[in-house]
C-alpha cells in the first residue's frame, strides 16, 4: 500500500476539517452573522397556524438574535392564492410563502429558482424526504422543505370492538371484507357507515384519497414531459386485472356508493365524512396526520387512533399521500436573501422538531425522523412520511371540479369508467 506523503495528509485534513464545517453550518444555521442587517425584515405568508410558527420563530429568534425581524402572516387556504397574486401584483406581497406541492404548478410562474448553488441536488436528495423532490428542477429547486403531512387512517375504536375487530385493516382487500360488517342500515338509510368511498363532495379530503388510490395503483396522474406537465389519467397500460391502474383505482372508490355492492357503505346524502367520523358513525375517516388534534377537541369522547392507511394487497412498495410543505421565494420578493435565511432558520435542528410536532407534521430531512418524540402518533405518522408521494397537478380548486366531474360521471351512470377517465384526462390537461 502507498505512503501518503505529508503535504497529503495535510490536505485530506483540511477537506475534512471543512467538510464537517459545512455539515454543521447546514443542519444548525448559525453562521449567517450576528446582526439584524444581514437577515433584515422578512415576511412570511402561509395557511399554517400561526400559534405554532409564532413559537418556531420565538426559539428561533431566542438562538439567533440576527431573526428577531422575522414575521409570519396566517391566512386563508381558500384565498391565499388570490391574496398572494394581488399583493406580488401591487408590490406589497411576503419575502416567501409556504406552499404545498399542490399549489406548486400554479405558482412556479412567481417563484424563484433557488439554485443548486444554494443548496446541491446531492445535499437536497440526502437531507429530505422522497416527495420533496417534486420541488426540483434542473437548475435547482423552487422551495426548502419544511414539513411532511401524511394521510393516515383513523378508526374507531369502539365500533370495531362492538364488530369483534381488533385491528385496524393493512389492505385494502381487508377493508372490503370489513365493510358489509361495519354498515348498518335502517331501511334505504344508512345510520353506521364503514368507510366514506365512493362520492366526491361530502367525503372529506377526496382530492387526497383519490390521488392516494391513483397513485397506489401505479398511476402517476400527470408526468413532466419535454413541452410540459401532462396527465396519464387514459395511459392503456394494462395491469394483471385487465384494466388501467387509474381505472382500477376508480372502480375501488366508486364500489362503496353502488347500494347493488356488498360494500355499500356510504351516499352523497350522508353528512360531510368528517362530521360522521366525529359523530361516532363512521368507522374509518382517511385523513391527515395534522388533523388528529382538532378531531380529538371536537369530541374528546370519541375513543379513536391513528393506523398507517392500508396499501394494496398485491402491491411490493408501500406509498401514502402527503402535503408536502415548503419556503418559497417569490421572484418581485424585495429581501429574497433574508427569505433564505429565514427558511433555513426555520427548518434548522434547534427549530424545526418542535416546530412540526406542534402541526403533527413530519419534519422534511431524514435525520429528524430517527427518534420518535413522546407523541403515540409520531410513531405512525414518521414511517408515513417515508413514504409519502404526491404530483404536480393544476390548482387545487380545478382539481377537485375534475376529479368530482369524474366521480359523478361514474356513480350516476352516465359514463362507464374508461370515458369518465378520458374525460378528466382532457380536463386536467387544459387545466395545465
């Protein structure tokens, strides 16, 4: 084996020494100075709430004196996006915003590329978690990760012991099983429903269910492509059942409203399916990890928990959905470097763990998520944002009209499913 010489050794040293240096700069943020010039003042818009990120920058500001003009505006999910596009419009808007990979397509026209300069494709595909990555380019990235809310399966506990259930099902093909148990009716109503599948507008979340499904299927919804973002709703790739993965996935859906189906459980009559589940008349509510607080306030005597949602019996890779939160930049922002700097902040190691276990969030870098807190729940919704999947899809509002449009077309009759996908397919590239 060859000696290396002194000057070598020497070398290696220092690349060593510097190597940790920007590890420790990356995952604690303190080296962006010690006065308030050299971050200035930021504003920040989101639909997150503002107690928990008031308290995030509080921590922030108590370690790093040079944050202490740093605010956070909470607003509206129904009308962010109209604010934010007035206020860029008129010269008044925030230094960032936090997005979803939702609302991503529709807003990349404002928003500006962070290069890899910045932060490098190889330390943005270590440091954060698999979707994430909907956020790159190729010249860099369009947001810094903050958080991960996966959707996650609630149940009830005492209308499964009632049935003699004792678990929660892992598979999908279980649920059908469960569902001709757990459905009580009283002549053409049903009073106890198992699952809320199978219409579109009184189902809570159906937007995330369906691209949950979708994408469990093996449908990827839309795929970037040389001239754009298009969808494969109509792909004609066939799977071992004979039909397309997004029409398997809708036929699965749409069985639960069909009152010919043994797993009738659920019409878009019934109340929204969030009410039901808190009601205690509905046995599984899919949702988000974020909203297991706000469920247990609305009636702390409901006896529910958290399981991981199920998967497909016949599936090798385990997939949920996720918002995935980020720090986005617009490009007429007046402090885009404090914005940057506020975002890395934020999402430091001092800051960002307390910070999305107060959202029941998942932090976005992988490290965070190597020890549970002393939270039940972070055990299930941890491994979930592991594997938390999304796609880059039109605003949400022109999603849920597609994706309704879909549902209606089928349950009703007029369209068989392959013309009701084709139709959407359509819908949803005119939307991009």
């Amino acid at each position: 084996m060859m000696q290396m010489r002194p000057f070598q050794i020497i070398l290696l040293s220092v690349f060593a020494v510097l190597a940790v240096i920007g590890l420790y700069v990356f995952s604690t943020f303190s080296g962006f100075g010690t006065t308030s010039n050299q971050v200035g003042s930021v504003g920040i818009w989101g639909t997150l709430p503002s107690d928990a990120m008031s308290t995030a920058l509080s921590t922030l500001t108590h370690n790093h004196k040079e944050f202490q003009n740093v605010r956070y505006v909470e607003k509206n999910a129904q009308t962010i996006d109209s604010e934010l596009a007035n206020a860029l419009a008129s010269g008044t808007g925030p230094d960032a915003v936090i997005i979803t990979q939702e609302q991503l397509e529709s807003e990349i026209p404002k928003l500006e590329n962070i290069p890899f300069s910045s932060i490098s494709q190889r330390t943005f595909l270590n440091t954060y978690l698999a979707i994430d990555q909907l956020y790159l380019n190729q010249q860099g990235t369009y947001g810094v990760p903050l958080t991960v809310d996966p959707i996650v399966l609630y149940y009830n506990r005492s209308m499964l012991s009632s049935a003699g259930i004792a678990t929660p099902p892992a598979t999908w093909e279980a649920m059908t099983g469960l569902a001709p148990v757990l459905t009580k009716t009283s002549g053409q109503t049903i009073t106890k429903s198992a699952i809320s599948f199978g219409s579109y507008t009184n189902v809570t979340n159906a937007r995330a269910i369906l691209s949950l499904l979708f994408l469990q299927a093996g449908s990827a919804i839309t795929q970037t492509t040389q001239t754009g973002i298009q969808s494969v709703l109509s792909a004609q790739n066939t799977g071992v059942t004979g039909e397309t993965p997004a029409a398997a996935a809708v036929n699965f859906f749409t069985q639960f409203a069909n009152p010919a189906k043994t797993v009738y459980s659920w019409n878009a009559s019934l109340p929204a399916s969030r009410q039901e589940f808190i009601a205690g008349d509905l046995a599984f509510y899919v949702g988000y990890a974020s909203e297991e607080a706000s469920l247990r306030a609305a009636n702390p005597n409901l006896d529910f928990d958290m399981a991981p949602v199920p998967q497909s019996g016949v599936g090798n890779l385990r997939k949920t959905y996720g918002l995935a939160y980020a720090f986005a930049i617009p490009k007429v922002a007046v402090n885009k470097n404090g914005a940057y700097s506020a975002a890395l902040g934020i999402t430091a190691s001092d800051v960002l763990p307390q910070l999305a276990l107060s959202l029941g969030m998942a932090p976005a870098q992988r490290t965070m998520l190597g020890t549970n807190p002393a939270n039940p729940f972070t055990a299930v919704y941890y491994p979930e944002a592991l594997n938390a999947t999304g796609w880059l899809s039109p605003a949400p509002a022109a999603v849920d009209a597609i994706f309704a449009a879909m549902i209606s077309n089928v349950i009703t009759g007029r369209y068989e499913v392959p013309q009701a996908l084709n139709a959407a397919d359509q819908s949803l590239n005119a939307a991009l």
